[in-house]
C-alpha cells in the first residue's frame, strides 16, 4: 500500500514541494535575520561616521531605515549619552512603523518627522536627520542652500520648512509638506529639507544614498563658505 502510494506521482511532488517550502522558508527566515542584523549594523556605522566627520553632533541627529514591516531607528540620547557609540542591539524596532508604549522612552522625539515620511513616501528607505558642521550656519540664518557642485546640481535648491518648534507634530507635518513636491525625484535620488536653526533631514533610496548625500550637500555649504572667502559664490 506505501510502495503504490509512494509510486503515485501526486505523492513524490506533494513530498518535493513540502520540502522545498520548509527550505524556502528557512533561507527567507535566515535571509531577514541577516538582513535585519546588516541593517542594524550599518545604521551603527552610519552614525560612527557622522559623528566623527561632523556630519552631526553630540546635540542630536538621528538615522532610520526601512526594514519588512519594520522601521530601525537609533534610539533616544544617540548624541549626547552615547556620543555615537551606539552598538547593533541598542537599535530600536518599530513593528509596522508604529512606537509602542514601551518604546516611548528608548526611541527619538524626533522619531515623527521619519514615521510621517515613511508613512507619506513610499519610495524612501532610509532617512537621516542631523546637525552637519557647515549646512548649520544655513539653517541658522534662514538661507536655502544652492547647489554649486556638479555633483549636488541634481538636487536642487535645499529648501527650508517654515520655523516650528523641534520634536513637534507640527515639524513632521512641515518636513512632510516641504519635500512632497520632491517626492518623484526619490526615484532617482536623495531629497532634502532644512528645519530651520536647527539642521537638515534626508530621505534616501537607501542609507548609502542618504548618507552620500548628507555628505554632498555639507561640503557644498562647505565650499560656498570657503568661495566667499575668496570673493565669489
Ligand atoms: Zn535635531
């Protein structure tokens, strides 16, 4: 009786496809544990060098990627108690994009301006806010930043928001309304908005291209400043 039902062909396929799901299935799962650690790992990284190139500050900033249902996000005091030194499992997880009771007081105030984003763009993968050297005399003043670099063209004039106050639900609605008209141009790259005397937020295809471009749109100012020196810009 098992020898017929094992010759049946319905059995010997029903058999193969069971054991090539369960396989599917433990590499998707292993897939998502690694991916979920590079990610971590990375946002660690990303932050590392922030600090240490003075992308941002022991004040604040903060990094956050899109996972599978899950938002990572540094976690609240990244700057001023961790200076930065922030390791993988210090990451927060919000499931569905949502901060739960519990997470409150481990993630960032300014976790609403990343949530909003997420939320209203489906094409951004990584957002970073920060307190880059040369972008805040900018944000400071008012001024948008304009790209004088070949390499900063692409993203055009970097417009303020209007003044509001930091961690606000009015500054997530601010960022979100600024950088709507952008949001077709994050098909081809990063988009961003200055908060006024305050720093800057990126929205990236990824957290490669949102750092890139952090560092992009800091050395701009950066050159604008110095090319004043030397009577131009
Ligand atoms: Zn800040």
């Amino acid at each position: 009786m098992l020898v017929a039902l094992m010759l049946w062909p319905g059995f010997v396929s029903e058999q193969r496809c069971r054991l090539a799901c369960s396989r599917t299935y433990m590499i998707k799962g292993d897939a998502q544990r690694v991916d979920e650690q590079q990610i971590r790992q990375q946002i660690v990284e990303v932050g590392r060098l922030m600090y240490e190139r003075r992308l941002t500050d022991s004040a604040g900033g903060n990094i956050s990627v899109r996972g599978l249902g899950v938002i990572y996000s540094t976690p609240r005091y990244a700057g001023s108690k961790y200076r930065w030194r922030l390791t993988p499992e210090q990451i927060v997880a919000l499931a569905d994009g949502q901060v739960r009771p519990e997470q409150a007081s481990l993630v960032s105030r300014e976790i609403r301006v990343h949530l909003a984003i997420y939320e209203h763009l489906p094409r951004a993968q990584a957002v970073i806010h920060a307190h880059p050297r040369y972008v805040m005399p900018f944000a400071t003043l008012g001024r948008p930043i304009p790209p004088i670099w070949e390499d900063t063209q692409k993203f055009g004039m970097i417009e303020l928001v209007p003044e509001t106050p930091a961690h606000s639900p009015e500054l997530a609605a601010h960022v979100m309304r600024t950088l709507r008209p952008k949001a077709e141009e994050l098909a081809q790259h990063a988009i961003a908005v200055l908060v006024p005397k305050h720093g800057i937020v990126v929205v990236g295809r990824d957290l490669d291209d949102a750092y890139d471009t952090l560092e992009r749109i800091n050395g701009n100012a950066e050159c604008i400043l110095l090319c004043r020196l030397l009577g131009g810009a």
